[in-house]
C-alpha cells in the first residue's frame, strides 16, 4: 500500500526529498522503466519491497527521489505509466 502511495503521490507531482544518497538508477540505461519495474514488482508482493530495491541497487531514499524526478517531468511520467502498464 505505501508503495502505491508512494508512485501516486510522485505521478501527481509535489515537492521531491532531497535524499542523501544519489540514485544509483540514474546510472542505469532507462531509469524509467527501471523505476516501473521496481514499482510492478513491489506491487505485486509488497513484502518483499526491500528486496526489491536492494536488487536493483536502491535505498528507499533513492527510490522515491527518483519517482520525484520523473514525476516532475511529463515525457518521463508518461513513459512510467507507459511501462506499469497503464
């Protein structure tokens, strides 16, 4: 559920956390649809949320900065929900 929260409140914009850590998927090739694919999977079993992000190299803090960027961007937004799916 938080999670979803969390996707919902970055789809709908606001104000991004300033995390200390830098998110290590802006390294890889498509953030995005790395972002939705954290985002399907935690979905999918949300138990397993923390496995899901230290798998793809992710804090939490990290994650929800990322969805804050792509939120604030609608190309990436559009494309986020493109790969959820939607």
């Amino acid at each position: 559920m938080m999670w979803t929260v969390l996707t919902l409140l970055a789809c709908s914009g606001g104000e991004a956390p300033k995390p200390d850590v830098e998110p290590v998927m802006e390294q890889a090739a498509d953030p995005v649809k790395a972002a939705a694919e954290i985002a399907n999977a935690i979905d999918a079993d949300p138990a397993t949320a923390e496995d899901v992000l230290k798998k793809h190299g992710m804090t939490e803090d990290a994650y929800r900065a990322l969805l804050y960027d792509i939120a604030e961007d609608p190309a990436k937004s559009a494309q986020f929900l493109e790969a959820r799916g939607g």
